[in-house]
C-alpha cells in the first residue's frame, strides 16, 4: 500500500514537474517574443524619424505579428500613408481599427484618414474555400477571407487552394465595395501573361509604341516650325517690297498679311505637336534601358520649351 501511494506521489510530482518546465518554457519562449517585437518596434520608430517610411512600416508590422497590437500596426499605417503604398496604408489602418487598442485620438485619426483613402481605392472582400491563400500587389499568400484595398482598375488575384491547385481571378474595383467568392472551378489554370509582370529584359510594346508616336510628333513640331520660319521670311520679304513701293502695292501687302498669318498658325501648330510629343515621352513606361541608364546618370534629364514662336528641347546626360 505505501509502496502504491509512494508511485502516486511520484508521478504527480513528475506530473507537476512538466508542467512548470512548460509553463516555465512558455514564458521564457513569449518573453523572447517580446522583446524581439520591442526591438522592431523601436526600430521602426528610429526609421520613422529619418523619414525612412517604408523601413519603418515594414518594422512595425513585423513587431505586430509577433507581437500583436492596435497601436503598432496603426504605427505601420502611418508610415505607409506617407508612401506612395495607399492601399497598403489603407489595409494598415483598417486592421489597427478592427483590432482595437487604440486611443480616442488614434481611432478618430485612423477612422479619418481611412475615409480618405478610400475615395481612391477599391474596397474588395474576398472569400474562398478554408485554406485558400491569396496573392495580389501587396497582399502575399494570405488567408481567406479578408477584406483588403486595391486600385482602381483590373486586377489578377493569384489563389492556392489547399488541394495544391493554382488558379487565377480577375478582379474589377471602383468606388463601389466588392465582394467576390473565388472558387476553384471558375478561374483560369495559366494566367501567366496575365498575373506575371513583363520580363524587364524586354521593352514593352504599349511603351515603345508611345516613344515611337513621341518622336514622330516631336518630328512634326520641327516641321512646323521650318515651314514657320519659311513663312516668316516671305513675309518680311514681301512686307519690304511693299514698304518700297511706297506704300502703294496692295498685292505685297495682302502677301505679306497672309505669310505673316499662316507663319503664326504653323508656330502653334509646333507648339502644340511639341508639347505632345513631349508628354508622350515622358510618360511613356519605362524599360529596363532606360532604368540602367537612369542608374548610371542620374542627373540625366530633358527639358521642353515653349516661346513665342519657338520650340526648344534641352537635356543634361
């Protein structure tokens, strides 16, 4: 009998034993979480001080996945939303708003600002089978469901379901809120050209197309303004023929009044081809050409001028 109660106590002593070494292990494991997720943090603050706003937003979400909290990731959104990653910031915001935690001042803030942003962003909930993962812009590998903000404009979401098939949705956002069920049997198997971004070795053919037209346009503003300056002369020539005759030949001074008036028409029209041709340039995407070129000369830069009769183009290479 004592030998029994003797084996009892023991197992409840190892018994106890492993439980304090776990609970023991526990804290040890979420302190070390802790002061990782402190360090993050104190590190997107510090970056967020230089003005380093996407270092910063990318410490302070790392330190609320450890660390989970209101505060930190509405700390993430306003580094974002001084960005140029809105959606990103509008994600950010939300989820700081969802989670709670926050002050009276950063929920009336967030709130706010979140308003703002989603006057130029697509509101989209997306649903999918349980396990499915979704990839599109900055949302990578993310569970379902959720609600996330993308751009206005045409969108191919990337879905791995948890049978290990990859399909691919389009998406469609604008001011309305969208809501979209994305089952296995209605997306594309290959959606390569669609979902990957074009091969920077490659120049694109939309931007190509656009420097060609840009060229070509800027070639007609120099036309015109060759047959401008031809104008200009046959009229200052036929302006002094009349000047010589006294004033008295009607025939120069009608020539000289039309060459002077059809010059001017061709000085706009050189002006309004040169500035065209110069935004096509300018606004045309960029290669991965001109990205090496930019790398290396970073000074390199034209400029487009418009006078009173003149077109004029200037660069610094």
């Amino acid at each position: 009998m004592d030998k029994s109660r003797a084996r009892r106590s023991r197992s409840i002593a190892t018994l106890l034993l492993a439980a304090c070494v776990a609970l023991s292990t526990g804290t040890v494991a979420a302190q070390d979480k802790g002061a990782e997720a402190a360090k993050l943090f104190e590190q997107g603050s510090h970056a967020f001080e230089r003005n380093e706003f996407a270092a910063a937003a990318m410490a302070f979400e790392a330190a609320h996945k450890l660390l989970p909290h209101g505060a930190t990731i509405y700390n993430a959104a306003l580094a974002w939303d001084a960005t140029a990653e809105k959606a990103r910031a509008a994600d950010a915001f939300l989820e700081a708003i969802t989670f709670g935690g926050l002050t009276d001042t950063q929920l009336a803030d967030a709130s706010r600002k979140l308003k703002n942003l989603e006057r130029t962003l697509g509101r989209v909930e997306m649903r999918a089978p349980i396990g499915a993962r979704v990839t599109v812009l900055h949302l990578h590998d993310a569970a379902v469901p959720l609600r996330t903000h993308l751009p206005f404009g045409s969108h191919i979401v990337r879905v791995d379901y948890a049978d290990g098939t990859t399909r691919y949705h389009p998406v469609q956002t604008s001011a309305d809120p969208l809501s979209v069920e994305m089952r296995p049997e209605a997306g594309a198997v290959s959606s390569e050209a669609a979902s990957r971004p074009p091969d920077p070795a490659t120049p694109s053919r939309h931007g190509s197309t656009q420097r060609l037209a840009g060229w070509i346009t800027l070639g007609g503003a120099a036309a015109f303004s060759g047959a401008a300056i031809f104008l200009g002369l046959q009229g200052w020539s036929a302006r002094d023929e009349f000047v010589d005759s006294g004033a008295t030949n009607q025939d120069a001074h009608d020539r000289a009044t039309s060459y002077r008036t059809w010059a001017n028409v061709m000085w706009l029209g050189a002006g309004l081809a040169g500035a065209a041709g110069g935004a096509l340039l300018l606004t045309a995407p960029s290669t991965k050409t001109d990205q090496t070129r930019a790398g290396s000369s970073r000074g390199a830069g034209m400029t487009l001028g418009l006078g009173a009769g003149s077109v004029s183009l200037s660069g610094r290479f």
